[in-house]
C-alpha cells in the first residue's frame, strides 16, 4: 500500500515514471510556453490509464493505492456524466466541463489568446466531421480543396468519400518540406479550371514530412487565404511532439490572431487536435477535438446542428481529452520529476548521476569502495547486480553490458518509483557493507 497523498511506493499500481522523450528539447530550450513543458515533462504515463481506469470502475475509488490526484479528477469526470456513469450519452458537443478545459488548454498554449468553449466541438478523432460543413456534394461544381503533397492519406481518402475535389499543391522537399505561397496559388489557379476550391488543409507539423511551419510561413498563409477567401483547415495534431532545438510550434489560431482585425477577424479557421498523438498517443479511445474561429454565426449554428446529428463522442475518449489539455502539474501527487530521481541518488553515498533528460532509463555511476572491487572477482557493477536481484527482486544491467570507461561503474536502471525506494535501501546497506 501506497502513501495515497504522495503517491508513492503505490503497491499494485506501481508508478512507472514514463520519461516522455522531449524533456530533453524543454530544458534547452528555455522561455519556452509553460503548457508545453506540462505536456512533455515527466508525467506518470500511468496518470490517465489510473483516472480512466477508476471512471470505468468507480470500485477502485476506494482503492488505497491509487493516488489522490487521480481518484479527485476521476470523481470530477464522473460528477459531468449523467448517473455518474460513462455508459450515459453526453452533449453531443461533448461535456460541456470538458470543452472548458480544453479552450482553457488552447489559451495557455497560445499564450492567452481567449478561447471559447463555445467554439469547441468534441468529437471522435480530429477532423473528418467539418468536410461534412464544408463540401456540398450535389452542387454542379464540385468543392474544391487545397492538400499538401504528400500528405496524410486519411484525409485524403475523407475527402473523396465526401466527394471533394482535390487540389494538391506540392511541399518543398529541397526546402525542408517548406509549404511556399507561390505553390498554392499555382495549384489554385489550376484547381480554379475545374472545381469551386473553398479550404486550404494545412498539415503541421507535418504528417509524413516532420516539418513544421515557422511563424513567417503561416503569416503568408493565412495572409493567401484571406486575400482567396479560403477555410483554413489546420491539422495540428503532432503540436506537442516537437523535438528540434529553436523550434517552436505556433498554431494557427495565435498567429491569425496577432495579424491585424482585417485579417484576424475574418479568416475562417477550423484548428483540430486529437489523444491520438502528442504525448499520449491513446488512438483507439478517439477523443478529439475542433475549434472553429470566425465562423458566421449562422454557420457556427449550422454546424452545431450538424455536429448534433451525431450522437455524442465515446465518453472515455473525452475524458482522456480532458487529461490531455490539464495533465498533473508540478506539486501533484502524480507528477513525479526527475529531480525527484536525482535527488535520492544525490542523497545516496558513492552514487552520481547525470541528469535525467529522456527515455525510460537511466545510467548513474557506481564509485565502489575498494573492498568491493578487490573482493568481487568478477566486474563489480555485475556483482551489485546480482546481489540486488538476490536481496531485492530487482532486476537492473550492469553497466559493463554498455560500455562504459574503463575502471568506471554503472547501472542501467529502469525508472520506477518503487524500485527507486528498493534500490535505495539495498544500496545504502551493500556500501556500508563493503566501506
Ligand atoms: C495528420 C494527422 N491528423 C490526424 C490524425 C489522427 O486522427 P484521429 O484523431 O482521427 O485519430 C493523424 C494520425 O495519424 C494524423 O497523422
């Protein structure tokens, strides 16, 4: 049984302390948006999987070991749902308490660009419902939409079955995948002979490209679009999945907002995120989301109406949506940090560690006293190893399976916080043992 305040050495539900890998882009790159850092930082992967857990089987509420930041954000979730139950339909928007926190997520990504609840629908997955709003299939010209090449075939496929016509316009590769102004109003000219083109799909950061836009590019884009009266459609779900230094995403609903009112209040934007990526990659609970923008109003009604035609998204996936845009932050039980890692080998005698930046492992330094090399007669860091699986049960690598400079000591130790605990106490006695 765990602490259920801390959360810590949690029996069966043991915390694994899933580093997710851009920790190590965040700490070099500092100044960087705040909600960034709570996406990527070292948020226990097993957070959501505990609260969904727990709003599926409200039994394990009063399961000592689960801890209390996620026993309150399930009882929180559930209050939303009719019968406290996720087997009830909700607004077919989507909970409303949950629309909230996600316009409140957009707002601190954009750095307080307002965000309305209002403008939110929630749906299952990101974005095929708006081509439902956008093309009209019986018209005599077909509707027209502008997509990248190459692109994310789903949407392609979409697309058709909605019976649109697809404009391509080509990606610069020479470039970085670069998307350039002058090849959009190439393949509109084109798309213009034969269709009616009303969006532009945008894809960033890139799907299969891995390019993102700078700030600069999506000013020229928004700017063609205003200038051709085009629907930006801004696919941005890899948002949270960005790893080069000096870069920074920028969604389109900031920068059309720092663009002038002619501009930004006019452009029509539908900007869609989803749990499918990001850091939580949880595609098969289809939670995702739309946020529409300058929309007429009678439009904005339209697609209310339409998006009601549908019964509401599947409730688990809303929740993970409500996890996603408010994931634990700092001070929670739930949000274990890496100093936390640090500081018990910071405490421990004869062990150093470098900072932990990403992945699922970590490899301190072992300074053995002499007695335990002289009296190992086999590599030291394998003798710890073995005597730690012998007392413990923990099952840790020698850091000679590695590589490591000669005459240095290692080991490979997966990050659990129980095994931190173990570990702990097992190394305490074995350098008393040999000091
Ligand atoms: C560009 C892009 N958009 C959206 C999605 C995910 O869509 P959904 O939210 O429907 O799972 C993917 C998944 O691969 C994608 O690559």
């Amino acid at each position: 049984k765990g602490n259920p305040k801390t959360g810590k050495g949690q029996g069966r539900h043991q915390t694994i302390i899933k580093q997710i890998n851009s920790l190590k882009s965040n700490t070099q790159r500092q100044g960087k948006a705040e909600n960034r850092k709570m996406d990527n930082l070292s948020i226990s992967n097993y957070f959501y999987l505990q609260v969904l857990a727990a709003c599926l089987y409200p039994a394990l509420l009063e399961d000592d070991s689960l801890p209390l930041d996620v026993k309150q954000r399930a009882e929180s979730l559930l209050r939303e749902c009719d019968g406290g139950s996720v087997g009830s339909y909700t607004d077919s928007s989507g909970i409303a308490k949950i629309k909230h926190c996600v316009s409140q997520y957009i707002t601190r990504r954009d750095g307080g660009v307002p965000s309305s609840p209002d403008n939110i629908f929630i749906k299952s997955g990101s974005q095929t419902i708006m081509l439902k709003l956008l093309i009209r299939s019986k018209d005599s010209c077909q509707t027209g939409v502008l997509i990248p090449v190459p692109t994310y075939a789903s949407f392609t496929l979409a697309l058709e079955e909605q019976g649109a016509a697809i404009i391509p316009y080509h990606l610069c590769e020479e470039q970085g995948w670069t998307l350039q102004v002058e090849e959009l109003r190439k393949a509109l000219h084109t798309g213009r002979k034969t269709c009616n083109p009303v969006a532009l799909y945008i894809c960033n950061p890139g799907n299969p490209t891995g390019h993102i836009q700078s700030r600069k590019s999506i000013e020229e884009v928004i700017r063609f679009a205003a200038e051709e009266r085009l629907f930006i459609l801004a696919d941005e779900v890899y948002q949270s999945c960005v790893y080069a230094d000096d870069t920074e995403f920028y969604s389109y609903k900031k920068v059309l907002s720092e663009m002038g009112s002619t501009i930004s209040s006019t452009v029509e934007l539908a900007s869609f995120n989803s749990v499918s990526k990001g850091f939580m990659g949880e595609c098969g609970l289809r939670g995702g989301y739309v946020e529409l923008v300058n929309l007429d109003p009678a439009v904005k009604e339209y697609a209310r109406r339409l998006f009601s035609t549908r019964s509401c998204p599947p409730v688990v996936g809303q929740m993970a949506l409500d996890l996603m845009a408010n994931p634990p932050r700092p001070g929670d039980p739930s949000f274990p940090t890496f100093s936390e890692v640090s500081e018990v080998f910071a405490e421990l005698p004869g062990i150093s560690c470098q900072p932990l930046k990403a992945g699922f492992f970590v490899f301190p330094c072992l300074h053995f006293p002499p007695k335990a090399i002289k009296w190992a007669k086999m590599e030291p860091d394998m003798l710890y190893c073995l005597h730690l699986l012998e007392e413990t049960g923990l099952h840790v690598r020698p850091g000679c399976e590695y590589g490591q400079r000669k005459d240095s000591h290692h080991i490979r130790f997966n990050i659990m916080e129980d095994a931190l605990q173990r570990l702990k106490t097992f190394h305490t006695r074995f350098m008393k043992e040999f000091s």
